[in-house]
C-alpha cells in the first residue's frame, strides 16, 4: 500500500454515545438555574404580576373582590396632568444629573489615568460616594443644605454672600440641589467605568499621535475617544435609566417636595400605591415608565448596531 492510497482511505469518526448531547443541554442548564430562578422570581416575575394588576381597581383595604377593568387605568393615566408633570420634572431630573456626571466623570477618568503621585490613594478616595447606600446620602446631604446650621449656608455667610437659604424647601431651589446630590453620588461608578475603558487603549496609539506632532486635544480627540466611545455610550445610556427610576435619594431629600418641585414618577407611583391605596392605578404607572424606559433603549440598541455596522 503507497502513501497515497492511504490518505485517501476514509477516516473512521468516533460517535458519541447516543444521548450525550442532551445530557450536556441538560447540564447547561443546571448551572445555569442557579442565576436564572433569582431573576425569574425578583426580576420577571414581579413585572408581570405589575402588567395584570394594571389591568385591575385593585385598592388597598377593599373588601370586594378585585375587577379587571382593562385599559381604563392607562386611559386614565393619559388625562393625569399631575402625572405628565412628574414625568417631565423626572426627564429633567436624569438629563440633569446624566449629563453632568459624565462630563465630571470623564475629566476625573482623565487624571486618575495619569502617573500621578498617590494615585491609589485618589482613586480610593474617588469611589466613596458609590460605596455610601442612598439614604446615608441623603441624609448627610441633608445636613449639608440644612438652612440653620448646614455647612453649605455657614461658607456663604463667612463669605458675605447672604444670610444662607433653605436650599430644599425652596421652589426655585430644590430641584437644582438635588440634582447636585445625584450627581455626586453616581459620578464614581461612571468613572470607574471610563477609566476601565481608558486603560484599554493601547498607549502605542498615543506615542504614534504624538510623533505626528498631536497635542493633548489632538490624541483625546483622534486616539482617546474612539476608543472610549463604546464605554461612554453604555455607561450614559445606563446612567439615565438608573437616573429616571430614582426614588430613594429624592424621598429622602425632599420627599417629593416642595409642591411637587421635586416628585420623580416612582414617587407619584409610590404615594399612589402605598399612600392613597391605588394599586392597580400605580402598576400602570410603572407599566408606563418601563414603556419609555425600554423605547429608549431600543433606541440606544438600533444605535449602537447602526454604529457598529458602519464601522
């Protein structure tokens, strides 16, 4: 027998047990469950239950049985002026606290990336604010804005800029003031975010830019942020998401107040629920607000496909 009479013999294959391929489908599975059943149970179901208590006059202390109504609570819902109110103070709201965040976030991204001295130490510094639970910064911001003895209102008097106010309980400043809160306490994740995208980049790009006779602005703008561009989209297109569904640091702040200045929608949904007893009237307000939540982000995804596509 020749050589190539041998290699062109068929090769005799191995086949697998019958049934080995849906044992390893079934263990796929199995360790799988363990992080599916928590979002199944805490995730998934919660928000169905919410979709059909929409459809529903389920109320709060009501001995009669609970109807099902069907679209009556969203036809009602479209005529709440107090609602569409809350809904634009929450627009304004996670655009006010998103856009700052970011642009604060990337300058801090920016030097934390630098070889300074102790730089450690300031990127442990920097990340306090995200390992605070909100309503422990609620609290110490609310100390803070205190108008008596808050150490915002003692600088401005030491500097003979005023008497000091009651930045919470002002019409005009409330929701200024808590929109600064917001920003200081998600400022870190987002950073944390950049910086981790920052140090991706290949410091080759910026050594050739450089060579080229870029300066600073010429490889942030030609090297850095093409680079950054995928992270930052994430990160800003999260951050509004998380933004627009706040309540804990609000409720503690203001609690929706002064006169509604500040009452984000999951508050409204909150006090509609648990304070007037409008259960099903509640749910379809969340139902609602996770409609606009997940158009945007459709919006985000058929962008970022679009993007990378062209690329």
């Amino acid at each position: 027998m020749t050589l190539a009479t041998a290699t062109k013999r068929p090769v005799k294959r191995v086949s697998e047990p019958p049934g080995r391929g849906r044992l390893v489908d079934h263990g796929a599975w199995f360790l799988v469950l363990p992080a599916l059943i928590p979002i199944l149970v805490l995730s998934v179901g919660p928000l169905l239950y919410g979709i059909a208590l929409s459809f529903t006059d389920a109320q709060a202390g009501r001995t009669a049985p609970t109807r099902w109504v069907g679209a009556l609570n969203f036809q009602d819902l479209l005529h709440d002026t107090l609602f569409w109110e809350s809904f634009r103070i929450g627009l304004l709201w996670a655009v006010g606290v998103t856009v700052p965040q970011f642009l604060l976030a990337l300058g801090l991204a920016l030097l934390l990336n630098q070889n300074l001295r102790f730089r450690w130490l300031a990127r442990a510094l920097a990340i306090i604010p995200w390992a605070m639970p909100e309503v422990v910064v609620g609290i110490m911001w609310r100390l803070v804005y205190h108008p008596d003895a808050g150490i915002l209102n003692e600088t401005l008097r030491d500097l003979g800029l005023g008497d000091g106010r009651d930045w919470l309980t002002g019409l005009a400043t409330a929701l200024p003031a808590v929109i600064v809160v917001g920003v200081w306490a998600g400022m870190p994740q987002t950073t944390v975010a950049l910086l981790a995208g920052l140090q991706n980049t290949p410091p080759e790009l910026h050594e050739a830019a450089a060579l080229d006779g870029a300066g600073a602005w010429g490889r942030f703008r030609a090297v850095t942020w093409p680079a950054l561009k995928p992270v930052a989209l994430a990160i800003t297109a999260l951050n509004f998401i998380w933004n627009f569904n706040a309540f804990a640091l609000v409720y503690v702040l203001t609690n929706g107040g002064p006169g509604g200045r500040t009452r984000l929608p999951m508050l409204f949904a909150y006090e509609e629920a648990f304070r007037y007893g409008q259960f099903g009237y509640a749910a379809a307000m969340g139902c609602g607000m996770v409609a606009v939540i997940s158009v945007i982000l459709a919006f985000h995804l058929v962008g970022r496909l679009k993007g990378g596509d062209e690329q």
